[in-house]
C-alpha cells in the first residue's frame, strides 16, 4: 500500500509470517504526522476536540468527514513541536492509531489489520511490545489494538450517517478565511467546508427535534463553537515566526543557513 493514508508510508497486513518476531515500541514522538495539515476527527471526539482544534469538513461531495485542522498550510501541523511532542491537549485517535490501521476491501466490508512498516519504532529486538507470542499467537497487546481499531471503525460509521444527514438537508458551504502573518505574508484558508448558520435555522422543526433528540445538535453547534480555533492556528503560526525573528536577523548576511522543516 503507497502513502494513500495521510501519515502511512508503507502499510502491510499484520501477520504471524510476516510478523512473528516484531515488536512495537511506542513513544511520544509525533514527528510522523508533521506534515498534515488536517486528520479525520470522530463525532464521538468533538467535545474533547473542540477547545483547541478547528473543527471542519473536509472531501468530496457525497463523502464528507469531519476534520481537525492542523496547519493553514499544506504540508503544516503547528501542534507537533520540532522534538515530535504534540503540544495540543488532545490527540486525535487517528493519530494515536499510529502506526496501526484497517485497510478494507472495495465493498468496504472486510477489514485487515496492517501496520506501517517505516515506524522507527518497528523493531526484532524484543523492545516494547510483541505483536505475536512464540506459538504464532496475538499477544495482548495486538489484541486491545484490534480492539481499539474496531471500536475506531464503529464510530467512523456513526459519523459517516451523521453527516449524510448534513448533505442531505444542504447545510455546507465552502469555507474560506484571510489572515496577514508577521512576516506580513497573506494566507488564504479554502478547500473546507462548513455549516452554513442561516441555512440551519431555516431547517424544519421536525429534523431539528430529531437532531436534538439524537444528541446530533450539539455536535452541529460544537463544530460551530470550534470554528473559533481557526484564528488561533495563524496565531501560533505568528508566535513561531515571531520566536524565529531574533535568530533570523543575527545571522543574517554572511552566510546562507540551512531551514530546519517543521511540523498529528
């Protein structure tokens, strides 16, 4: 499988064969996922979500998912420091997912378990966790990951219906927002979409009732709510620019510098 996951660069179905003698070591390294700017958020993640995160819809028509927005810019996670740390308070589970994940087949009803085989974590040396005991077996430890991956599954679904309800009743538009940085570049945020608040109050009372009984309503204001955030991503964007100013203008003429890349 090629990088068609967002953070995956080579994930491999997990198998005793394939497998057998691997153990995984997780850490609190997130350096994988520097370079997205947005990952798939869970309804059921809103809440925890939305105090730091924009909240916003991301896809093609027909096929919408919740995202969290990482980054103004393509390739920009502003929540993953230069030592890997996530300095958000949450972490979305599809992020913590890493470096596991399911690939399913065309119909979408099989579901394999893979792993992301450039995890620098992936090792033979006994070193954090095995993935199969000496008779081929899953460990544990595999076992609560395919746990974790069923329930990620079940909640994916959940929001799919969610937002199919959404596009049915007409309520997206296409997001877009204009910041000046301090380097005094213009940036401009497109290519999301979001719910459009005079259209949700036009809603007929009988599908609002149904949405507020369902708990759907406060997870339509909660994306609203978290809209909010947008502002602060070009802010921490200012700040990193802002800390970079000094060094930038010390060493400044005599000699070209190396830029480290930034980034989940």
């Amino acid at each position: 499988m090629a990088k068609q996951l967002l953070i995956y660069d080579q994930a491999v179905p997990v198998s005793p064969q394939r497998h057998g003698n691997k153990s995984i070591k997780v850490g609190s390294n997130f350096s994988y996922a520097r370079g997205v700017n947005s990952v798939p958020l869970m309804a059921a993640e809103f809440e925890a979500a939305s105090h730091e995160y924009a909240i916003v819809f991301a896809g093609e028509a027909g096929a919408l998912m919740p995202v969290a927005l990482l980054g103004l810019r393509d390739g920009e996670n502003v929540y993953v420091d230069e030592q890997g740390a996530w300095t958000g308070k949450y972490v979305p589970a599809f992020v913590r997912q890493y470096p596991f994940v399911f690939a399913s087949n065309d119909r979408g009803d099989s579901f394999t378990l893979c792993v992301d085989t450039t995890f620098s974590g992936l090792n033979e040396d006994g070193v954090g966790e095995r993935l199969f005991d000496s008779a081929g077996e899953r460990t544990q430890y595999l076992q609560n990951v395919l746990g974790f991956l069923q329930a990620y599954q079940v909640q994916y679904r959940l929001t799919r219906r969610f937002v199919q309800k959404l596009e049915e009743l007409n309520l997206f538009d296409a997001m877009e927002a204009q910041f000046t940085l301090t380097s005094g570049q213009r940036m401009k945020l497109s290519g999301f979409r979001a719910i459009n608040r005079e259209r949700l109050r036009a809603v007929e009372s009988e599908a609002l009732t149904q949405f507020a009984r369902s708990g759907e309503l406060d997870l339509i204001y909660t994306h609203l709510f978290s809209l909010r955030n947008v502002s602060a991503i070009a802010e921490r964007i200012r700040g990193a620019e802002s800390e970079a100013a000094p060094t930038e203008k010390v060493k400044a003429a005599p000699a070209k510098r190396a830029v480290a890349p930034e980034k989940v």
